[in-house]
C-alpha cells in the first residue's frame, strides 16, 4: 500500500472465467443425472432397433427363403409411408449377413452342414456373402397394428447354392453293369423312402433327410452315385432328385420321369446323418445294365418320397351342422302306390 502497486485482473475476464466453470459443472451433472436416471430405470438411454430373421428350404420347389421381421419406427411426426420406407431400408441392409448366416444351417451332405463347409473354406463363405447381395426379392407386408414389417427374398437351391458346392466341367461316369440282367428301358426312377428304414451299421431305423448332395449305395456300403456323376446342365435345373415328402402323386413330375418309370423301394439310409440311401442289388441290376436307365441317374430324372406315411382317412369336420356318421344318403323304404291300371280295365268292362 505504501510505495507499491498491486496488479489487480480485470474484473471483465475474472467474470467469464467463473462464469464457463458454472456453466461446466452444471452441465456435467446434467449429463451425470441422465446416465444415473437410465441406470436406474434398467432401460438404456437409446435402445437399438430389434430384427429377428429366419430361413428356409422347400426341396419340392428348390427354393431357399429369408424372412426379416423389423418394428417400425415410433417416430410420431413421421407419416406411415415414411416410417414403412425408413423399416424397409433398415431391413435391406441386414439381408446380407442374416442370409450368410441362416444358410448355414442348409444340409448340404450326409451329416454336414453349409456353415461347416464355410469355415473350412473361406471363399465359399464369400461366395455365399456375394450371393446374399443378389437375392430375389419377394414380398413385403405390414402387420394390422402397424408395428412390425416383415419382408421376404428367395434364392433357388439347384442354380444358385448348390454350384457353389462343388463345380464339375465333366461328370464322372456312372458305373456300368458288365453282366445281362432282365431289364428294359423306362423314363424315369422313384424310389419309396417313407417310413422308419434301417440306419446301416448302426442297429436303428430311422428317416432319410433330404440334402443338396445324397449318395446311393448299395446294401454292403459301396458307393453307386453320387452328386460328382451328375450331368451339371440337369443339376442346375432340378438337382440330383426331385422330392415329396408325404405324397404319392406323381402327376406334378411327368415332365420328370415320365408316364413309365421303375419304382422300388429303399432298403435303407446310410451315414452320420441318415441321409444316403442304400438300394438292393437287384435294383441296381435293373439300372446299370442299360444305358438309358444310367443317364436317368446322370440327368436326375429320380423322384425319392420320404418322410412319414401319408393319412388317408377322412376326418369329421368340427363346423359341420351335418351328422357326418350318417351315410351321405338315406332311403326311406316307401309303400307301393296304388296301381291306376285296375280301375280302368273295370270301367272300360261296362
């Protein structure tokens, strides 16, 4: 005070520094009082949208199908359109990854499945992954409540999975019968597989799984066909067989094995997983002993039928009014009328 000079700071910037460090506290406890608050609630502060996806074959139609259920956004100001357009992008951007994934679980050989042929081979999984980018599209739909969207791509197992499998410029040739046997030519082959077979060299029965690429083989475990013998132009139209599960109508696939093929039945399944056949030697008699019956198995013109046998027996209709126990028609047994003949010969008398 005497003889100095104290240096005092402006009382402007003094001012604004204070001022910015309320203003950082205040704003750190807001941010910490959300964090506590979501916390505290269990629900996070901004939940992800959920997907579920789901995949499927159908061996009858050859077809591979994925389906993506996504909620529709909740966003009040957005019109229906809007909010069913935003879903329907959100969706298209996880078909890739969700195909790649669904397709793995397809079965592909006897007890082997497309995920483990993928982590073996990495550019079979990019193969699949390309695919994915080029499904066909389907369907799209909103459920009444206009919540959820759900949206459906479709792939063909033969021309688009399968090739990616195994890729054969020139078949393998089927084995020839040397020896004669009592055969003649038909137009196609189809083999009964329905029911519970004997699982070879296990002791159990159980039922043939279908799969891209099925052996036949014969009852001491040889292998007769398999998918590397296979014409590729007719793999790629309608694979090694065509399949029914349950039916015996044959009418769906004359263009296939035509009005007058040889039906046997299996004799067994075979593998890890029951999904080979195993024919008797006298059906591969028939078969390997004339040239046109092997290019029947080269050109897949083979209609396999599995899976449980099919129930013919009609059952009672629950909404029916009628007493359906009763024949369709009933007839009441009426009395004679009278004869009108007797009356007039008597009249015509006088």
């Amino acid at each position: 005070m005497w003889g100095h000079t104290a240096k005092v700071p402006p009382v402007g910037n003094r001012f604004v520094r204070r001022f910015n460090l309320v203003l950082f506290v205040i704003v750190l406890g807001l941010v910490a009082g959300q964090g506590a608050l979501s916390a505290s609630s269990g629900e996070p502060a901004a939940p992800a949208p959920t997907f579920t996806s789901e995949g499927a074959w159908d061996w009858e139609t050859g077809l591979f199908t994925l389906t993506l259920k996504t909620p529709l956004p909740t966003d009040t100001e957005a019109t229906p359109p809007k909010r069913r357009y935003l879903a329907e992008r959100a969706a298209e951007r996880l078909v890739q990854q969700e195909f790649v994934r669904q397709a793995g679980n397809l079965p592909v050989a006897s007890g082997r499945s497309l995920a483990e042929l993928m982590a073996e081979d990495p550019t079979l999984e990019a193969g699949v992954a390309q695919l994915g980018e080029s499904l066909k599209f389907v369907s799209s739909r909103v459920d009444d409540a206009y919540t959820t969207l759900e949206m459906v791509w479709s792939v063909g197992l033969w021309d688009s999975i399968a090739p990616m499998l195994q890729e054969i410029p020139e078949p393998n040739p089927v084995p020839e019968w040397f020896q004669w046997y009592p055969s003649r030519d038909f137009s196609g082959l189809v083999i009964f597989a329905m029911g519970d077979l004997k699982w070879m060299g296990t002791g159990l029965q159980a039922r043939w799984t279908p799969s891209l690429s099925f052996r036949l083989l014969n009852p001491r475990g040889e292998v007769i066909f398999d998918s590397t013998m296979a014409d590729p132009q007719f793999f790629q139209k309608w694979g090694q067989a065509g399949i029914s599960l349950s039916r015996f109508n044959e009418d769906r696939w004359r263009d296939r094995i035509g009005f007058d093929p040889l039906r046997i039945v299996a004799r067994g399944v075979w593998g890890a997983q029951p999904g080979d056949l195993v024919l008797s030697e006298a059906d591969w008699g028939r078969l390997l002993s004339r040239e046109s019956n092997r290019r029947l198995l080269a050109e897949g013109r083979v209609l396999i039928l599995y899976g449980p046998f099919p129930d013919y027996v009609p059952r009672p209709n629950p909404d029916s009014v009628i007493d359906e126990s009763l024949p369709e028609v009933e007839v009441i047994p009426q009395p004679p009328a009278p004869s009108s003949a007797a009356p007039a010969a008597a009249a015509g008398g006088h």
